[in-house]
C-alpha cells in the first residue's frame, strides 16, 4: 500500500478536472471536497471516483459551466436547480445555504435536483456540524442496485442518510450510512481489487448470496436490517427525490452505465440549531456525557472498545492527515492510465 499526500492529491484531481475543461475554481474546490471523502475513509467516494467523473464529463452527461440557483424559495426552505453541474458544486451551495438559513430561521430544509454524485454524505454535514449547527443529509443514489423486500426489480438504490450532532471538542458525533448492507462503491472497490464480497452483501434472483463482484450486475444488494432498511430507503427516495422533482425509482439512471445522460440526482439537507431548544452549552455537554456514558459501559467479552458514530472517521482522518490517502496497486494503476489520457503528469509514489 502506497500513501498520497494530502496536497499532492488535491493538486493532481485539479489538474485532472481542469485537463478537461473543468473552470479552475471548480476544480479545485470539487477536489477538496472529494478529498474530504477519503480523509474519513470513505474510500469508495473519494479520489476512486475521478476517473468515473471524467468519463461522464467527456460523454458530456457533466455541464461544465452550471448556473446552480435557488429554483423555489419560501420561508426557511428552498429548492436548488443543478443545472447537471458537478455533484459537490450542487451540494456545496446547498450548505452555503443552508448555513444562511439556519442563521435566520433557527431551523430550515434545502432539497436540490439536477445534481450529480457528489462523495460522502458526511461531507456535507460534517459542514454543518463544524458551525454548531445539527445537520442531516439524504439522497438518491445514482444507480438503482436494490430491489424492494421479497423482488428482484432493481428499483431502489442504497439511499443514503447522514446525520451530524456537534460535540464541543470532542469528536462529531455523525453517522454516515448507506440502507444497503453495504454501499455499491465498496463493491466496485472490491471488485478492482480483485476481492470477493462478503455472502451478506448481496444476492441473486433467485435470494442466494452473490461473492464475486464482478457478478453484481446480476444480483441485489441487501437492505440494512431487513425490510426495515428497505422502508428506510423508500422514505428517503421520496423525501431526497420524489419531493425534489428529481429521479427516483424507474426514473434513476444508472451513471455507471450511461455517462452521458443527466441523472437528475435529488438531495436533501437539513440543518437545525440546538439554541433553539435551549442553551448550546448544555446541550453540548448532554452530548458529550450521552458518549461518556456509551463508552464507559459494559463489554461483552472479547470486546476491548465501545464506539460512538463518528470515532471511527475521527482517527482515520488523524491518520490521513499525517500520513496521507492509501492507494492500492489498482487505484494507482487506474489514476495513472486517467492522467495519461487527460495529458498529465502522472503520480510518482
């Protein structure tokens, strides 16, 4: 395992976007934001996706010039129109809004159509969260991989919630997950590396387990918990698409698939603040003394820690910071074969 330091890495996804005519100012800030995803180990979001980026952008399925506005705007709610820009060019004035808002209004709901895939749902709340402000984030995800509880037509997709509770000092409190088992890009990960997926990710239609990735076309990913995960991935598809004119169900295109058709991609961010409901130094140190508390508490034996949501992204970040992003042979091989085509200097680790 190779690492990228941090800079350099940032550096080299610009370059990227900018060989193909992304405007500078984007580029940079959509590689600092993709970067964000691999700092907190969300791997399958980060710089793996840059040569899927590219490939849409050279299809044309990316504007490259996007008028991103507010669409609809009543009180403490808006709707924001992509204009089919970049995803984290989408969601990032999604936030920039919704820190306005929530400023003005103690609470507010921003959804947002015609974006793109835009990383980590923790990007973004994480934002928030940095603020003081609660942030929750929903999406419909850019390829339908789920099929509903008992089918096999593949009509959802892993419909992914993040939720971020500020925490003083400590550690974000935030979880980040996908309402599939696992999300579709730990699959593709999987499959570049040559690695067979666990036999609870997946299945065929006719419900056995699927292993080999490369195989995923054939088969479904599996919800979280059951028919509780697929409920919980139907509301967030009418909640992030359906109430945001924006795809989902038979309408989500498969961005894997078709590069250069708009996918219409629908989100939604939350954000809410804890003044509202009483002083924020307490309600802070109600959440730090909810994590002591969880952390304290009995094991089961052979267990040596009790983690909250977000430790977990805490110290991979730590990690990443100091020592950089872990590139696999494959993901190396794959950025390298993507700068030559783009025409740039390729990553000499």
């Amino acid at each position: 395992m190779k690492y990228l330091p941090i800079i350099q890495a940032e550096e080299f996804i610009a370059n990227v976007l900018k060989a193909n005519k992304v405007p500078a100012e984007d580029a940079k800030l959509v590689a600092q934001l993709m970067l964000k995803s691999d700092l907190v180990g969300a791997d399958g979001h980060g710089i793996f996706r840059l040569p899927a980026y590219v490939k849409r952008i050279q299809a044309g399925g990316i504007n490259l010039n996007p008028h991103i506005r507010i669409e609809r705007e009543q009180g403490a709610t808006a709707l924001i129109h992509g204009d089919n820009g970049l995803g984290h060019l989408v969601m990032n004035k999604a936030v920039d809004l919704a820190i306005e808002k929530v400023r003005q209004h103690s609470v507010c709901w921003i959804g947002s159509h015609y974006g793109n895939h835009s990383g980590a749902a923790s990007v973004y709340v994480r934002r928030l969260a940095e603020q003081g402000y609660i942030g929750i984030y929903m999406a419909v995800g850019n390829a339908n991989h789920m099929a509903p509880w008992g089918g096999i037509d593949l009509l959802l997709s892993t419909n992914p919630i993040a939720i971020a509770v500020p925490a003083g000092d400590h550690p974000i409190v935030l979880l980040d997950i996908a309402t599939t088992v696992a999300a579709y890009g730990k699959v593709k990960l999987a499959a570049q590396k040559g690695e067979s997926m666990p036999d609870t990710w997946m299945i065929d239609r006719n419900g056995k387990p699927i292993t080999d990735p490369q195989k995923s076309s054939e088969g479904s990913l599996l919800p979280i918990g059951g028919y509780k995960g697929y409920g919980l991935a139907v509301m967030i598809g009418l909640l992030a698409g359906a109430l945001n004119n924006a795809a989902v169900g038979k309408q989500t295109i498969d961005f894997n698939a078709h590069h250069d058709l708009i996918t219409n991609t629908g989100q939604t961010i939350i954000a809410v603040d804890p003044s509202a409901f009483g002083d924020r130094d307490q309600f802070v140190e109600r959440v730090i003394a909810l994590v002591d508390d969880l952390k304290a508490s009995s094991k089961l034996p052979g267990v040596n820690q009790i983690r909250v949501p977000g430790d977990g992204a805490a110290k991979v970040m730590a990690e990443r910071l100091q020592h950089g992003i872990p590139l696999s042979i494959e993901l190396h091989a794959s950025l390298n074969h993507c700068a030559k085509e783009c025409g740039i200097v390729t990553l000499d680790l």
